[in-house]
C-alpha cells in the first residue's frame, strides 16, 4: 500500500528537485527525505530520480508518478475534510484554480470574507492560464475554477460568477484622451498592446471587432503581453492603446496615467464563471463558498466588475 506522508514526502522532491529542500519545506532532516523516496522506490519497484554529483532529476518513471501522487494527496485531504465535516464543522482547504484578471482582484477579497465566516477552512488561490484552470480541476487538484467562458462537459457544472468590463485605455498625452469616443475603424491605424492568444479580454474583442468587420489582420498589433498588469504600464508609457480589465487599471485612471476611452457601438462585456466537478463526493466547503459568492453581502464586490462611471 502506497503511503502518503511518502508520497507527499515525493511531491516535494519532485518540485524543488533537490532533497535539502524539500526537507527545509517540510521541515525534515535530509537523511529522512532520503530514507523515505528510497523507501518509494523500493516498493514501487522503480527508480524515481537520478542521482548525480550535480544534483538530481525525474527518471520517466518518476515524471509519469508525479501528477498522481499529487491526484493521490489531494483525495487524502479531501477524504479527512469530509469526515471532519460530518462533527458539524466546516473545515477543510479549498483550492481554487483562477484564469481571469478579474477574479484575481475579485476572488481574494471574498476568500479574505469566506474565511471570516468560516475560519476552520483554508483558501489557496492559484494562478493558471485558462486551459489549465479546468485540467486542475478535472484532475482533482482544484475544487473549483474560475474562467471567463462556459464550460461544458460530463461532470462539470458552471454558474454565472460576475460580469467583467472591459475598456479601451490609452496613455494621458495620446490624442484620444481629449475625445469623448472614437469609432471602431479608427483603432486599425493605432499601435495596440494585445492580451497574448487565448486570454478572455482578446477573445471578447475580437468577436465585438468582428461586428464591425475588422479582423485581427487589420490592426496594427505592437506588443502581444499575457499579463493585464504589464500591459497597463506599457500603455501609461506611452507604447500604444490596449483593451483591459477595468479593475486592471484603476489605480493608474485614478492617477491619470492612462484615460478610458470609450468606442461608438462596442459592447465590451464577457461572463465570468464558477465551475466545479459534479461527480466528487460531497465536500461541505466547496459548497458553502459556491453558495457564498452570491451572498447578498458580498454585492459591492460583484458590481466592482461590471461597474462603468464616465
């Protein structure tokens, strides 16, 4: 039988790719991290890393093991949280994978009101590309995600989280920070700062483009940048224009650093959404903070999203 504290003890080494460290993490001496992946390899009947004076690395067999150990852990966690559970007490730790800027700004503050509520769970929010936010979830490594289109698929299930907006900034000295609006055709002149492939902020786009029947061909792409952040200071620089969160860019609107402008006849809206597996097991914190989300006390958060003040 396969044991966990072993498999974990794994997971570790695996991740640091070196025993001293994975001893630091889990606060274990070195010789028992050792004793314990030997331990391992001995009943698995295989070698898990190679060693060498220069450090040490997965063997193939060792890189197949990893992503089930980790499926193996959580389950364990999962399976002391439901019993613990059934003494009338919440507890638990709740992973929640997130794709969207805005659930980055969003979701912390409700974990930040879950955890008031419920101070026996634990929240970890970490951050993943969107493809990724669901593979976690399938693979049992998250309890939910949180991505910026519907999902669809046997054993999942989606509910609608918050309405996201998005806008058109650009930097403070540009022309257009002095117009109330522009017109679609004026942006395929202008140098624009683009959300990397895959992001929800360049898909919305370009399908409200499409309406005006302007492709991706026509513009004038300078940058593409897969991180909100990095692009609202790219654009406060003066580099171009760009579509982003509005949460990604209050504070440099509210420093005049950059200007929201807005574009005749765009709707720049898209859903955020909530997903969880509908074929786990019972979990009495995934539930309470699926329901909590739409707690009416946490409606100031929620309109945040999709507020627009001129």
């Amino acid at each position: 039988m396969l044991d966990i504290t072993r498999l974990n003890t794994f997971v570790c080494a695996a991740e640091t790719l070196s025993f001293s460290e994975a001893g630091k993490r889990l606060h274990l001496a070195q010789s028992t991290i050792s004793h314990h992946i030997k331990t391992l390899e001995k009943n698995l009947g295989v070698d898990l890393f190679e060693r060498s004076g220069s450090g040490i690395k997965l063997t193939e067999a060792g890189r197949l093991l990893l992503p089930h150990a980790r499926k193996l852990i959580h389950q364990s966690i999962d399976i002391r949280e439901m019993m613990g559970s059934l003494q009338q007490r919440i507890v638990g730790h709740l992973r929640i994978a997130c794709s969207t800027t805005a659930g980055k700004y969003v979701l912390p503050q409700l974990a930040a009101r879950f955890r008031e509520r419920n101070p026996l769970i634990s929240v970890s929010i970490p951050a993943c590309s969107p493809e990724n936010a669901i593979q976690r979830l399938v693979d049992g490594e998250s309890n939910l995600a949180v991505v910026s289109y519907e999902v669809s698929g046997e054993g999942l299930e989606h509910q609608e989280f918050a309405t996201d907006s998005i806008i058109l900034i650009v930097p403070a000295g540009h022309l257009w920070a002095r117009r109330s609006s522009i017109d679609p055709e004026e942006l395929i002149e202008e140098r624009i700062v683009m959300r990397s492939p895959g992001s929800g902020t360049r898909r919305v786009l370009l399908a409200e483009l499409a309406k005006h029947d302007i492709g991706i061909d026509d513009l004038n792409i300078f940058l593409e940048l897969g991180n909100a952040e990095a692009i609202v200071r790219t654009v406060a620089e003066g580099y171009g224009v760009s579509f982003v969160s509005r949460l990604a860019t209050e504070c440099l609107l509210a420093r005049r650093e950059v200007v929201e402008v807005l574009v005749n006849d765009f709707d720049l809206h898209r859903k955020i959404y909530m997903v969880r597996r509908t074929i786990d097991a019972p979990n009495r914190a995934q539930d309470a903070f699926w329901r909590f989300i739409h707690d009416p006390a946490n409606a100031d958060l929620l309109r945040m999203l999709g507020s627009r003040e001129h």
